[in-house]
C-alpha cells in the first residue's frame, strides 16, 4: 500500500489479492486439481458443460431454454431470404448448411437420454422456412440421424468429428453441384495419418481439464488426423487474381475443425476459399467477408454458409442491427 488512505479504502487489499491470484506457485495446477476433484467426486462439468453418458459432454449453448427462441429464428431466417435473394441479384448463389446439435444427433449419449423438447422444432423450423424463402438449404440432420449409430461428433467436443465432417461435405456438395453443375475442376488428395493422436475437446477445456492425467477427466478424443491438399496446379495466377472466385465458405468454428474445409474440396473437386471464423456466429463471419474487397472485387459463384441451428435462435450480436451490408 502506498498509504493509510489505501488500507482504509480496501484498494491495498484488492492488490494483494490480485498479485496473490497472479503469482501464486503451481497456480494452473491447483486449478486443474481442483477442477479434477470437482469431476470425480461431483461429477461436476461446470457452468457451460453438461456430462453425458460414457463420459460424454455437451454444451450448455445446445440445450438452453429461451422464450424469445423462436421470435429469433423467425426473424433471422428473414435476414437469410433477404440475404440470399440480394446475392442472386450479383449471380453468387447461397447455399446454406443447416448444422444440427451435437445433442440432437447423439441424443442418446444424453444423461437423460432424451433431447430437450422445448428446442425440438428448432431444427426444421429453420429448415422449412429457409427452403419456402427459396434458399438453397442442405438438411445435414437428414442424413446425420439415420447414421448417429455411428459417432459423427467428438465425446469431448461441440464439433463433427472427421466422420461427420466428411458425411456433411459429401451432401453440401452433392447440392452444390445440383445448383452449379459447372464449378472449374480442381484435384485434391485427402490423406491419413498412420497412427491415431489424443485430441483434447473444447469441452474438456471449458472444464478446466486440458492439461491433467486421462484418469482425472473423461478419456480425449483419439484420431488419426485427415489432411487435404491441393494435386493439380493452380490456375495462372492463383485463385485470388481470377476473375472469379468458384466457391467462397463462410460460418464457425465447425468449418475450422475436422478437417471439413478439406473434405468439402474433396467432394466439390473444386477450389475453396475458407474464411469461417471461430466464433463466427450468425452475423459476424458473413458481415466480414461481405465488407471485403475481395467480395466486391472476385465475388463467387457459390457462397456456401455453414449455420449451427443454435445460432438462429441466439441473442442479436453487437452489430447485428446493421445488417450485411449488401
């Protein structure tokens, strides 16, 4: 404390409390056990993980109630219509992918076994209303359901796993070239690696158990991780100097994972160009790429646009009143 003046006001103890707080030995560990403890004696997830069965996890996010859900997805299927009906004024068509909840697939593997009932429309809700808006909408549940006998998503993530970011490519693709037959070729090549690796979930890490023994914490994910890589040579002057961009993705985090960017490549036997963003949400990955010159430069033929279901129905984003721009 620098004087009697702090000590009276509680500043000086505030300060002590945070150096303590950051300077604390073996801080992380103590948190970690502690997280640990909270599991194995609890069997406690925390505030934005509920445990499944067979050491399952689901977010939080995925099986809230809100009573505004439904207004929500009313009207941000509006703001797709809209979105998809400027778009084709430009000649980029929008191809949405509906992406539904890892608790909806694997209901199952829910402690109760059973997905909640206040979001079951929410699903095709969505659906039925973006495709009577004329949007070119791909119903991933549809062929996600009758294959959840097998694990499309990871136990200790929100994610696909590599399985059902593959079924998920194959089917947008499969609609994509329904829509545009005549997207220029390109050769990729997906690869495997020999042997399977520990993935640790976002789930474990909102737990806090990231960095403790297999022992003290559901058992990670084990993969052996896909890669995709480009075999024929680009076009003369690369994929951003064409006068057109083919195929353009936009969405969340589920773009970024599972190797799904490279499986949508695979499929498509096109190029894309993917500039989903962790986070992105409903608004915020799609307004970003529409502010970009490259979209007002090189817009694509195909906008492909990976939604979570959970998104429709979530609380307008900062920004969100602004619209796209377009």
């Amino acid at each position: 404390p620098s004087g009697l003046a702090e000590i009276r006001s509680g500043v000086a103890s505030d300060k002590f409390s945070k150096h303590l707080d950051n300077h604390l030995p073996a801080r992380s560990a103590l948190i970690a056990t502690a997280n640990a403890g909270r599991y194995l004696i609890f069997q406690g997830a925390g505030d934005s993980v509920r445990l499944g069965r067979d050491e399952w996890l689901f977010s939080v996010e995925e099986l809230a109630y809100s009573p505004q859900s439904m207004a929500q997805l009313n009207k941000r299927v509006s703001k797709v219509v809209s979105l998809s009906a400027a778009l084709a004024k430009r000649d980029v068509t929008l191809v949405v992918a509906l992406v539904p909840d890892k608790a909806r697939v694997h209901e199952r593997q829910l402690s109760n076994g059973q997905y909640p009932h206040w979001l079951a429309n929410r699903y095709p809700t969505a659906l039925q209303g973006l495709r009577a808006g004329g949007v070119h909408t791909v119903d991933l549940l549809g062929v996600m359901a009758p294959a959840s006998t097998q694990y499309l998503f990871y136990a200790t993530d929100t994610h696909w796993n590599q399985d059902g970011a593959d079924l998920a490519a194959k089917t947008i693709a499969a609609q994509v070239h329904a829509a545009v037959p005549d997207l220029p070729p390109t050769q990729v090549a997906t690869t495997a690696a020999d042997r399977q690796t520990v993935r640790v979930g976002d789930l474990l890490r909102l737990m806090g158990l990231a960095d403790v023994p297999d022992w003290m914490r559901p058992n990670p994910d084990q993969e052996a991780v896909r890669k995709t890589a480009r075999t024929s040579p680009p076009a003369q002057g690369g994929l951003l100097d064409d006068l057109t961009v083919p195929v353009v993705l936009v969405g969340t985090s589920y773009s970024q994972r599972a190797n799904f960017h490279g499986a949508l490549q695979q499929h498509l036997a096109a190029e894309v160009l993917n500039v989903a963003k962790d986070g992105g949400g409903f608004f915020t990955s799609m307004r970003t790429y529409l502010s970009d010159d490259a979209f007002a430069s090189a817009p694509p033929r195909v906008l492909i646009w990976e939604l979570p279901e959970r998104v429709f129905s979530e609380p307008d984003k900062d920004g969100e009143a602004v619209g796209f721009g377009l």
